[in-house]
C-alpha cells in the first residue's frame, strides 16, 4: 500500500496562533515530533517561513528541490507538501509558524486577496534571495519578532508579535511584486486572482480556458494574455500544471485508487487520468506514488 503523508495541523502555543523559534529550537522540535517524520514529505496547515542567518540548507516542497543560502527566505503556504534535509542541523536561522487565525484577526488580511504573490504557489517561486531584499530589513524583524516572542512575558506582547508579523510579510509581498521586471495593471492581477479562485473551486468540474474566461466576463484572448504576462504560461499550460500538482497530492498523501483520485479530480475515467497525467510528468500515477511506498 502506498504511504499516506501525514496533514499536519499547527500547534498553537500562544493565543494569537504564531510561533517564532531559532533553528535550535525548531530542530529540538522536529526530532521530538510522534506523529510524523518531518524528515519525509507531509502536508501543513498552516504558513511556514524559513530564514537562513548562516550556512545553507536543502528544503523540498511540493516535490521540488530548493537550495537556500545566508539572507534568503522561504515561504511555505497552508495546503504545501514538503520536507526538511539534515543539513538544516548545519545552519542558523529563525522559523516561524501561523495559521489562517493570524489572518482572520486583521480585516486588512480578509479574504481570497490576503497576497497576490507571496503564498501564491501556484504562480512564484517560493524563495526570497538575498540580492532582492535591499534595505526591506526582514531579517531584523525577524529577529525582533523572536526576541519578542522569548523574553517577554507582558501580555502586550502578543499584539507586538501580532504587528511585526504583518509588516513582515508585507514587506515580502512588496519585494515579490517588485521582482517583475514589466508594471502589471491592478485590474489584470484582479483577474488572475479571480480566476486562480475559480479555478481552485471548479477544476473538477471543467480544464476549459475559455469557460474560465466566460465566468470572469472576459475574452479568451484577455484571459491568456493575462495569465502568458503573469507566469509565462498559457491559460491552458497553467491550469493543466494546476490540476497536476492537485492529483500528485492525493496520490501521495492518501490511499484512494486511481479511480477514485479521476472521479475526485474531474476525470470520467481512470484511463483519461493517466493519459493526462503521464502527458504532463512524464510517468504513471502509479509510477509517482511508488516513490513514496514504505
């Protein structure tokens, strides 16, 4: 039977559902983990970042392999599949740790529009190099955030911790959005976000572009100009890579049949599935759940 990933939920500590921890610490939580192996692929629930004051490390999400160095960043969304490498013992850096709580507690965060691309997996890559920061001083509020967290007791501290975690992560998305090298209207980011929303709730139903384009009150056209100016790819390109990612999830993180996985994921047959998925990576679905069997 292949190997079911763990959905792992996080653990509040303190009332406002965000933990700050060095890599001492997060390692010492790590190694005395029960319930799964975070050394191996699991599923979160909540948003994970990861900064790297010294050495490198190797960290692996949604089956991608990523190298960070001193004074880069990475960003981990709810929902995320990934693992962590050994050589993490090798590093220093702070982690940090909050749930979609933290989001409903500002009106500011509410909504499908909290970021347009800093937990946006589907569209960015998940690192923040070092060269893009500049004077964003992140890794201070990091480190503010920490210094916070452990050594104050006052119950103020809380809304302190509450406070740098936003200008943090706002921070984030400003140098997210200043990494496109051409100015993208709002009204065109509006769209794409519309449309990856629909696309999150209706894949199943339909991978048709042009219905998407017919939901948004748009062209066709519009909408794969949009979506080739955002991401690189054609309306169709990304929400067959979107469908893809979603089906390498089920097949790694529970035990439903391949039959089972085409009727949850909008394929009248199995065969249809596997044609498709085989299309787009290369393998069978069997072939990619087989590299996880215990």
């Amino acid at each position: 039977m292949a190997k079911q990933i763990p959905n792992i939920s996080f653990e509040k500590n303190i009332g406002i559902g965000v933990e700050v921890m060095n890599f001492g610490d997060l390692i010492r939580k790590l190694k005395s983990s029960k319930n799964h192996n975070p050394f191996d692929y699991h599923s979160i629930r909540f948003y994970f970042i990861l900064l790297i004051v010294n050495g490198e490390i190797e960290h692996h999400v949604d089956f991608k392999d990523y190298n960070l160095v001193a004074g880069d960043a990475i960003f981990i969304s709810d929902g995320q599949v990934h693992k962590f490498s050994e050589k993490i013992a090798n590093a220093e850096g702070i982690g940090i740790v909050f749930d979609n709580s933290y989001f409903d507690k500002s009106k500011f965060f509410s909504g499908r529009h909290k970021f347009q691309k800093l937990f946006n997996y589907h569209t960015e890559h998940p690192i923040i190099l070092r060269e893009e920061m500049f004077n964003d001083n992140i890794f201070d509020i990091a480190n503010c955030l920490y210094d916070e967290q452990v050594h104050h007791d006052e119950a103020i501290k809380y809304e302190i911790v509450y406070s740098l975690l936003k200008i943090l992560l706002l921070k984030a998305e400003r140098i997210k959005q200043l990494r496109s090298e051409d100015a993208v209207s709002n009204k065109w980011l509006e769209i794409f976000t519309e449309f990856k929303f629909l696309l999150e709730n209706e894949y199943q139903k339909t991978r048709s572009s042009r219905y998407y384009a017919s939901k948004l009150l748009i062209s066709y056209k519009l909408l794969n100009d949009i979506v080739k100016k955002l991401v690189q790819k054609t309306a169709k390109t990304f929400i067959d890579d979107f469908v893809v990612i979603e089906i390498k999830r089920l097949l790694v993180s529970t035990s439903l049949s391949i039959k089972e996985i085409a009727y949850k994921t909008g394929f009248e047959e199995p065969a249809n599935l596997v044609k498709f998925f085989k299309k787009n990576t290369s393998t069978t679905p069997l072939q990619f759940r087989k590299q996880f069997k215990t």
